[in-house]
C-alpha cells in the first residue's frame, strides 16, 4: 500500500470513528416509556416550634437503597430517607433554625441555594460536617415567596454526592403568595417536579462517569422526577402549578408539551414574575428555577417533554453537550370531573426588579475553562473581592468557550439587564440566583448585596455545572465595611 493510500485508509477510518461517537452521543428515551408509576411527591416536613419562637428541622444525611428500576435496587444517599428530602416551607419573617446530622461516612454540607442569609450558616464548602456530627444553622427568613433548593456543596464532591440523592426543595411563603390566585395546595395543584437524568450501571447502580467525551460532566439516559423513573402525575384540577427544578449535573433541558399547548410562566429562580407569560418552551440549565401553570380538560393525557435546543457551540459541541437530545418526563393524567378555577390573574405580586444606582460598580466575570473563572481556580483561602453591606452592583458575564456554563452566586438574588446584547425575555425578568451562559455569549445582571457583614465567612459563585465546580470554577467574596477590589 502507497503512503498516499495509507493516508486515505486512516483519514476514511478517524472519519467513521467521529460520525460513529457523534451519534452515539445522541440520547432519548421518547417512545421508550409506560408512563407506570405515579410520582412521588416529597413530604412537607413539618417543624416544631421551640421556646423563643424559631421553626426547628431535622435532618439526617444516611445512606439507603432504592429501586429505580424495576427489580434493581440501587445504593443511594438521601436527607431523611433513601433519596432525596423532604420539602421544607417557611414564611417570610420566619425564624429558623435546622439541625443537620451526618451517618456519612465522609463529610459533607447541605447549602440553601439561593437563600439570602449569613455566610456562616449558607452550608458552602465552608460548613463542612463530619461523620457523625450534627451542624445547627439558624437565620431569619427576609426574602420573598420562591421555589428554593438544599443540596450539598463539599469542595471536589458536590456532583458525586448530590447525584447519589442530597438535595430536596425549600419553598417559602409571604403574605401575598396565598392569595396570588395561583393554584397553592401543596401535592394537589401545586406540585414540585426535581428532574434529574442518571446512567446507571448493568446491575442498577449510579454510574458518574459513563458519557464519553462530555465537556460539561455525566449526561444521563434515564430521567428520575422526584425520584420516580416514568412517572405519572393524575389530576384533579384545571389549573396544574408545576415547580421546576432542574437539579441535573450537567443537562439543560428545554421544557414544552407534546401537543405544543402553551403554558404560563408565573416565577422565576427567586421569585414571582409581574404577570403570567404564555410559553411554549422554557429552558431549564442546572439549577435553574421556574415555575408554570398549564391549563388541562377532563381526561386529557398529555406528556411534558425536554426537547433539543440550541447551547450555542455549534453542531458538535453542542452534540455532546446533550443539546440534541429528547426526553419524556412526566404524563399528566386528567381525570373525568375536575374542580378548581380555568384562568389566572392578569398581574402577580412580584417583588420590585433591583434597579442599579447611577455610577454603579461595576465587575466582569469570564468563564473560558472548565475549571477557571477569570483565570483563576478556586482556592479556599483567596478571597476574590469584598464589597460593603448592602451595596448594588453590575456585573458582566462573559462565556468565551464552546461549552455553556451556568453563573450561580450565593446569598444573593439579582436581575437579567441583558442576555446575548438583547433585552431578556418575559419569563427571565424576574429574580435570578442562577443563569445559563449559553456558548460564546454574554449577560450583564445587577446584584444587590444583602447586610451580613462578616470579613471571615465568605459567599460563593462558581459554575453550577457540577463537574466544573468540583474542578475549581468557583470563586468567593465576602461582604465587609467596604469596597476592597
């Protein structure tokens, strides 16, 4: 054989070895489902309330065992049961305090993404439990009505831990929120959806490092709703609030319904939105936070689906950043005879957008390596900036690589000025903690800081791309008596 031959037999096979590992990186399970066992929903876990006045949790982090699949119980590791936790629920003005405990046999943190409250009790890597220890955070509720998250946050394993089972949802109530005239019956019209995608093994196991050639960490094949694998919701009501968590490591998915019936968008990440606005699709990266309400008739079945979407990198990042992909969710099964209201008020009680001051500071923040932020890894002992209590402050967001990546801070909320040079969307105007960076593009926010002043403590901000986090795309700042760079 010539050189020039050889040349043409080894170009001809890299070239089928590419198309066969692009097309084995597409991944779907649309057609695949039964649709057989209802969703669970997370209890309410119910507080006491001690002598001065403080709503009290308990929660245990163990390990456990659960079957996903059918006949293939899998080892997992839950907060008050086998996978996943119970829901939490607070008011405004509430005082609470949660005692933690560890039956780890490593440390661990629980992290109350997206709460305004001191640094020392937000559960960053900074509030490591250990084996066998219990952690005793306490705080005022100060923030409006959200759909908020607990998970946990160690430095170099929050993706291992979190996709074995840590996390659950932490909903706060406020005066307003009861008598919004959105559906509010916990469980009934108003219900929490945690999706999730996972590979698992030949024998059922979780399996953290099955996708091949992933920029953005494990993209699952099977999809667990509140831990339920082809999940069901039955219901009862014509109006259907569905609480959105994306609490994937690395998936964006891109929600709509197979018949293509709009839905309302009603809130964001922090809070309300101003009015409801009519969608048809809604993109969910790690994280994020939305809540919808979809209208049904009776013994309507209609399946919610993730479908591709765009992340900005072009056809073969894109491909093995799971944007291709589709999935089925979740069925809605109407029954017969429904009950309840058929339309939404005009206008919600949203909290006010922060608005910058005039000579605003101003930051940028670039995220151009998995495991970098402006250059930097994470390191525990750098603080990155300080700024003063209460201050408000713009930043810039810039995505310079191939991949997204999605900005989280901590201990804060902030509102979307722009995203990729244009006004945001409706449905992202409302009060963010997290947002998608899709490839090559850039967001600018303004922050507001709140007033837990403490020089020691630090908040974080990284990429809630859970691989990216671990790798080091984190930084920290704290809130002291002033500006310091």
């Amino acid at each position: 054989m010539t050189l020039a031959a050889l040349l043409v037999v080894l170009a001809l096979a890299a070239g089928g070895l590419a198309a066969w590992l692009y097309e084995g990186a597409l991944r779907s399970n649309v057609g695949d489902l039964g649709f057989r066992n209802r969703l669970r929903v997370p209890p309410l876990l119910e507080p006491e309330t001690d002598r001065s006045g403080r709503r009290v949790f308990d929660l245990t982090a163990a390990t456990g065992a659960t079957e996903f699949l059918s006949g293939n119980p899998t080892d997992t590791w839950g907060v008050n049961g086998s996978y996943l936790g119970p829901t939490l629920r607070a008011r405004t003005g509430d005082r609470v305090r949660v005692h933690v405990t560890n039956h780890l046999d490593e440390p661990t943190t629980l992290h109350w993404h997206g709460m305004h409250l001191p640094a020392a009790m937000d559960g960053g890597p900074h509030q490591p439990i250990a084996p066998g220890a219990t952690w005793s955070p306490e705080w005022t509720v100060t923030q409006p009505a959200a759909t908020l998250w607990y998970h946990a946050h160690p430095a170099g394993r929050t993706l291992e831990q979190v996709y074995r089972g840590l996390a659950g949802l932490f909903l706060i109530d406020d005066r307003v929120s009861a008598t919004s005239g959105l559906p509010h019956r916990y469980g009934v019209d108003d219900i929490p959806l945690i999706v999730q995608d996972k590979n698992f093994t030949g024998d059922g196991q979780l399996d953290t490092g099955r996708t091949r050639f992933s920029p953005i960490g494990p993209l699952g094949d099977e999809i667990l709703v509140n831990g339920t694998h082809d999940p069901y919701l039955p219901v009862t009501t014509r109006l259907v609030r569905l609480r959105l968590l994306n609490a994937s490591a690395a998936r964006t998915y891109d929600f709509g319904f197979t018949d293509n019936r709009p839905f309302a968008a009603v809130a964001s990440d922090a809070g309300l939105l101003p009015a409801p606005y009519e969608l048809r699709r809604l993109r969910l990266a790690p994280s994020e936070r939305a809540e919808i309400v979809v209208a049904v008739s009776p013994d309507d079945h209609v399946v919610l689906r993730s479908h591709p979407t765009g992340l900005g990198g072009g056809a073969l990042p894109d491909r093995f950043a799971g944007a291709d992909d589709s999935f089925d969710i979740l069925r809605l099964q109407a029954a017969s005879r429904l009950t309840g209201p058929t339309a939404l008020p005009e206008q919600l009680p949203a909290p006010a957008p922060v608005i910058p001051p005039a000579g605003a500071d101003r930051r940028v923040f670039t995220f151009n390596h998995a495991s970098r932020i402006n250059g930097h890894a994470y390191a525990p002992h750098r603080i990155d900036f300080s700024v003063a209590p209460g201050a408000t402050e713009i930043w810039e967001l810039r995505n310079g690589s191939d991949n997204p990546h999605v900005f989280h801070v901590h201990g804060v909320s902030f509102t979307v000025l722009s995203l990729a040079g244009s006004r945001p969307p409706p449905h992202l105007t409302g009060r963010k903690d997290s947002l998608l960076l899709p490839a090559g593009t850039a967001a600018v926010i303004v922050v507001r800081f709140g007033t837990h002043a403490d020089p020691e403590r630090p908040y974080m901000f990284h990429c809630h791309l859970m691989a990216h986090e671990d790798h080091g795309m984190m930084g920290q700042y704290t809130v002291t008596g002033g500006r310091t760079r």
